[in-house]
C-alpha cells in the first residue's frame, strides 16, 4: 500500500498569513469494500502528514502560520461514566485493529454500524454528552443510523484517568453526501478535509 499526498497553499496578500487550503491525500490500496480500518489507515496518515507539513511551514515563516480548519469551536466536556465502562468499547474496538494507544488514551475510527453497537454499551444518560461544542452522541448516533456509510473519529479515555469516556470528535462522510455535514452541524460545516480510500473520496470535519 503507498500514500500519496498533495499539498497546496497560498500567501494571503502582505500579510504573510499562510491558508492551507486544500490537503488531500491517497490511501492507495485497490478498489472494494471501506471498512473502518481503512479509514483509520487513511486518517493517521492524513495526520502524520499534516503535522509534519505544519512544523515545517512553521520554521520557515516563524509567526505566520495559520491553518484553515473546516471549524473553530470552544467548549467543556460533560460527566463521565462509572469506572470500567470504556473497558469492553476499548477491547471489541482494539481486536477489530480501529483504535490504536495515544498517550494516554486511544484514538481511532468507526464505522456507522459500530458507533450504534457503541451506543448501545453507553452508561444512561450518555448520548447527550458531547466533545467540545460538538453535535451530541446522540446526534451522531441518529445520523450513522441515517447514513450507514459514513464513518466517526473517536477517542476513549480509559479508566486510569479520572475522566473516563469515550467521545466523537469527527465526522468523515462520503464525498457525494457532503450535505451530511450541513445536516448535522445546521450548516455550520458544509464541506471537510478530503481522504481518499479504495478509490473513494471522503470529507472529513472534526472538533477539538
């Protein structure tokens, strides 16, 4: 499998600002079925490429830089469930390979069928929680019932910490339902980061 990736970008006028607008990068690995671990796949190297891209424009116009996100939010995190409830999320989520460890928690991504099964394994109550000033875990939920091809970046704080939860941060959608995002954010975000999978293209949209 290879990773192609595209970068361009602009300098705003005098201002030395720099808008990345468009990043786009290939998952290069044959045509078929997307399943969530290849998009997890894809995603990581999205990331790992982006941050790489950052700190490098970074060195080279100190001061200067400034992503273009699909969004900006601020928000708090609700309650947290009761000790151990993420223990059974974290092992269906770590033997199917779509979450991985980072620092101290984990990351990954699901697909619509399995953040309904998630949903079900919740503690009461814990569909109106929300990450940021993201729709809920509800709303989510109801749309990856909607939308069975769409697919949720998650991130599971386990129970060593206090905080134990687990949220959706993200939102990646197939390229021709980019009105998903609309529908689901009250047009907030009408269009996303692309990733290409299989030789299909996805839009994604987080919160952080």
């Amino acid at each position: 499998m290879g990773v192609v990736y595209v970068l361009v970008f602009w300098l705003w006028g005098s201002s030395g600002k720099i808008y990345i607008f468009e990043c786009v990068y290939l998952v290069c690995s044959g045509m078929g079925g997307v399943s969530s671990k290849d998009v997890f796949k894809a995603v990581r190297s999205w990331e790992n490429s982006w941050y790489r891209h950052r700190k490098l424009l970074e060195r080279m116009f100190p001061g200067a830089f400034m992503i273009a996100e699909p969004m900006f939010v601020s928000g708090s995190y609700g309650g947290f469930g009761p000790k151990g409830f993420t223990d059974p999320i974290v092992k269906m989520l770590a033997s199917r390979g779509v979450i991985e460890p980072f620092y101290d928690i984990y990351i990954g991504v699901v697909s619509a069928g399995e953040l309904v099964e998630i949903s079900g394994m919740l503690p009461e109550g814990w569909l109106r929680e929300r990450h940021e000033d993201s729709p809920t875990f509800g709303e989510f939920v109801e749309t990856a019932r909607r939308h069975g091809d769409t697919f949720y970046t998650v991130f599971i704080v386990p129970k060593r910490r206090p905080d134990e939860r687990v949220e959706v941060d993200g939102i990646i959608v197939p390229a021709e339902k980019e009105y998903v995002l609309g529908e689901l954010t009250n047009g907030a975000v009408k269009t996303g980061e692309k990733i290409v999978v299989k030789g299909r293209q996805f839009l994604m949209a987080w919160w952080d």
